[in-house]
C-alpha cells in the first residue's frame, strides 16, 4: 500500500453518501460557473463541456471518489477503464489514480467492523494483527494476521455499508455525470451503470467470492504454473474474507526479467484467459495489475480477488470461435455477421458506423492472420483502434455498447493486453489460437455439462 494515504472513516448510510455525491456536484458546479463567467468576461464564448471537463475537476471528482470508497469508487473506475481513451490526456490520468489504493479506514471504525463480523474479543484468536493495511481497494482493505495456531492470513475486510450503499450511489453518481459534458459523446452510461452495479453487488458478497476462489483452485489444480489462496473457514464471513498469505512480488516486476521468462507469463496467462472462456465457462474478469503476481522461489504466477469471477451464457463462447475462424479466413461477410450475433452492432445499424467498427476488428484481427510470434510491445494497433473509436465517438450522439457478458470480456483482454504490453512480452500466436482445440474444449464442456444432475 502506498504511504500517501492516510486513514479516513468510510460515509456511511444513504443520506450521508448522497451528500457527499451532491458536495462533489455542486463544487464541479461552481468551479464551472466562475470560470465560464471569467471567461464572460474577458469576451470568449466558453463551451460547458470546456468548463467541466478540466483537470482541476477531475482531480476533485478523482480524489472524493476515492474517499467515499465503495461502488462511488468502483464507478469512477470503470469510466475511467471504458471512456478512458475518449477523454483528454491530462483528465484520463487524474481519473486513472482511482485504480491505485483507497483511503484506508481509520483504526477504530476497521474494529467495529471486526466486532459486528467476529464478536467483541477477536483479537483473542491472533499472535499478531497488522493493523495498518497492505493493500487498500474500491470496497475493501487487506490486513495480515497470523493465528495463535501459525496460520498466516490475509484478511480483507469491507468498508461499512458498501453493500447497502450500492443502488443508492450508482444511481446517485449517474446523475451527476449527466451533466451535459461530464462524460463525452459515445459513451452508454446507462449500461455502464447497470453493469456496475451487477459488479459490485457479486464483489460485495464475501462468502460468494471464497466459492468462486475454491472453483478456480479445483479448475488449475493440474496447473502448476498458477498458485492460488485457500479461503479459511473460520474467519470468512460476509464481509470479510480470510485466506492463506502468499509471499509473492507485483508481476510487473517481471517486466526486468529474462525474456524467455517473461515470454512463458505472458503464454501461461493467455492460455488461461482463453480456457476461462471455452473450456472452463468461468472467468476471473477484473485485469487490474494487482490480481496478477510473481512467486520468485517457486516461479508461480499467484491469482488473487475472485469477486469479479462470473460465466456466459452458451452462445458466447461458440460466437467467439465463429468469429475467429471468420478472421482467420478474412472472410469480411462473416467476420459482420458474427459481429451482429454477438452483439456489437445491429444488421440495421447505420453502415458508416458498422464499417467503422469492421475496421476495429479488421485492424485488431491482423496479427491472428498473420500468425507466428507476436510482440505485444511493438505494435500501434492500440493507438490505430483508438483512432477508430474517437472517430465513432464524434461522430455518434451514443455509441452501440455490446451486451454487459460481452463488456466483461473486453476489459479482461484488454487488461491482458496491458499487461503484457507492460511485461515487453512476444506470444506465439500459432500455439494458442488454434480453433480446433478451442472446439474440442467447447465440445468436452458440453459433454461434462450433460452428464451433470438437473438442478433440483
């Protein structure tokens, strides 16, 4: 955790939280108005959009996002994940430091979280207790522990009133970013607000989270090159969630690391994302770096946080394999057609912005056609992608946003994307995308699917 944060008591209660969310709109607000009105003034014809959207309101919106925690936080991340490239440099950078560490809480409010979680003499249960956290997120911080009987926890602990906080801070915080400019063109707030919503209330259940890490540890239980905590049971809770410490370094450290090595992450990684799709229907979907670290002894990539793990509905994954085998083929009618089945646009959809979107994925489907070993690192297809997208965003009151399944996945391959592109790594593409192994994992889940009990 980073030392620049300092302890401040989490809002609590709807009232209190919605307060705050109209303090952050009026000051927006306020700043606006006295700058369009210096503006006035001085003869220029300011812009709203000009007038909100500024550094000096990011970095206010930034910063009382990241003190109310909670789904207020988790929302100003995710625009800042999906509208990210839209938004001017300066203004995508101040939004990005809410993916870094919250606020802590202070030590006294994190006891009477424990307290109601654990009963009043906890303590009684541990040699040792860090109180300041290692690691401070959106809806909840991680001490470490260890028990009287040796065992070495990490202990995440959910602020106060996240979880009845969330529909009354989504909804409030989609008003505020209704202001005209706030947010630019293209961007669909309203699905952006019910996926987070659908997030935050599957990453505020503990309980369900500790499942969800179990499932994945029975999944790459073959797979020596992953190691994974184990939740203990008698400290999991709703709101809190214990599990085993694993010893282990920030995987972008890897980033000065033999590149044969990182070539390996890089591989295993992918590998992984893509049997999360087709073979396992189970996805860990949030890429934040953290989630990924580097056992060095070992030479084990540690997973961690499983509250964004979820599943797709069965046509995802045979739609995607669809679409590929239309890449691989160039075959433009089919690569359209798929796109229309997944979602991406509707066969009525005006055709300049069905083209522009073709391009995307034309541009996006060039190292698949061409195959071999590909350096994430050294491509502009990010940059070329972005181009596209700012155009569609200027030229389209409200951009077509897939469906929220499909949303979750590009955020996982994108924060892959990064990750990699961040570990200068080189992947063979050959050895990974092979379609007909992809549709022989659809097939064995299919197969595994069947000869499963109903549901009673």
């Amino acid at each position: 955790m980073t030392d620049d944060r300092r302890p401040r008591d989490v809002p609590q209660g709807r009232l209190s939280r919605m307060l705050r969310i109209g303090g952050l709109a009026s000051g927006i607000g306020g700043r606006a108005l006295a700058e369009g009105a210096r503006q006035m003034a001085s003869g220029q014809r300011p812009r709203a959009q000009d007038l909100l959207l500024t550094p000096a309101n990011a970095a206010r919106l930034a910063a009382g996002l990241a003190q109310m925690r909670g789904a207020a936080m988790k929302l100003g991340q995710l625009i800042s994940m999906d509208a990210g490239e839209f938004l001017p440099p300066e203004l995508a950078q101040i939004l990005s430091r809410l993916r870094a560490d919250a606020d802590p809480m202070p030590p006294k409010q994190l006891q009477r979280v424990l307290d109601a979680a654990w009963g009043e003499g906890w303590l009684r249960h541990f040699s040792r207790f860090q109180v300041r956290p290692i690691a401070a997120a959106s809806i909840g911080q991680v001490h470490r522990a260890q028990t009287r009987d040796g065992r070495d926890l990490a202990i995440k602990v959910q602020y106060p009133g996240v979880r009845a906080s969330i529909n009354s801070d989504i909804a409030n915080l989609g008003l505020l970013f209704r202001v005209p400019g706030a947010l630019p063109p293209g961007l669909d707030l309203p699905s952006l607000l019910a996926e987070a919503r659908l997030q935050l209330h599957a990453e505020a259940d503990y309980v369900q989270e500790a499942a969800q890490m179990r499932r994945f540890g029975q999944l790459l239980a073959d797979r020596p090159e992953f190691l994974l905590p184990v939740p203990d049971d008698q400290f999991c809770t709703r709101d809190v969630l214990a599990m085993d410490f694993i010893d282990s370094r920030p995987i972008e450290t890897l980033a000065d690391a033999p590149q044969a090595l990182r070539d390996r992450v890089a591989t295993d990684l992918v590998r992984l994302v893509i049997d999360e799709l087709f073979a396992f229907n189970l996805m860990q979907t949030d890429p934040n770096f953290a989630n990924f670290r580097w056992q060095p002894d070992s030479g084990r990539i540690v997973l961690l946080d499983f509250g964004a793990t979820r599943g797709f509905s069965d046509p995802v994954a045979p739609r995607y394999l669809a679409l590929l085998r239309a890449a691989l083929a160039g075959d433009a009618e089919a690569i359209r057609r798929t796109a229309v089945n997944i979602g991406y646009f509707r066969a009525d959809t005006d055709a300049d912005h069905q083209a522009m979107l073709l391009q995307m994925m034309e541009t996006a489907f060039q190292p698949l056609r061409r195959g071999g070993v590909f350096d994430v690192a050294s491509t502009d297809i990010p940059q070329r992608i972005t181009e596209v997208a700012m155009q569609i965003a200027r030229t389209r009151q409200r951009a077509e946003m897939p469906p929220p399944e499909v949303l979750f996945l590009h955020r996982k391959f994108g924060g892959l994307y990064l990750l990699l592109a961040r570990l200068h790594a080189r992947v063979d593409l050959d050895d990974l995308v092979d379609p007909g192994r992809l549709e022989a994992q659809l097939n064995a889940r299919s197969q595994a699917s069947a000869r499963q009990p109903p549901s009673p």
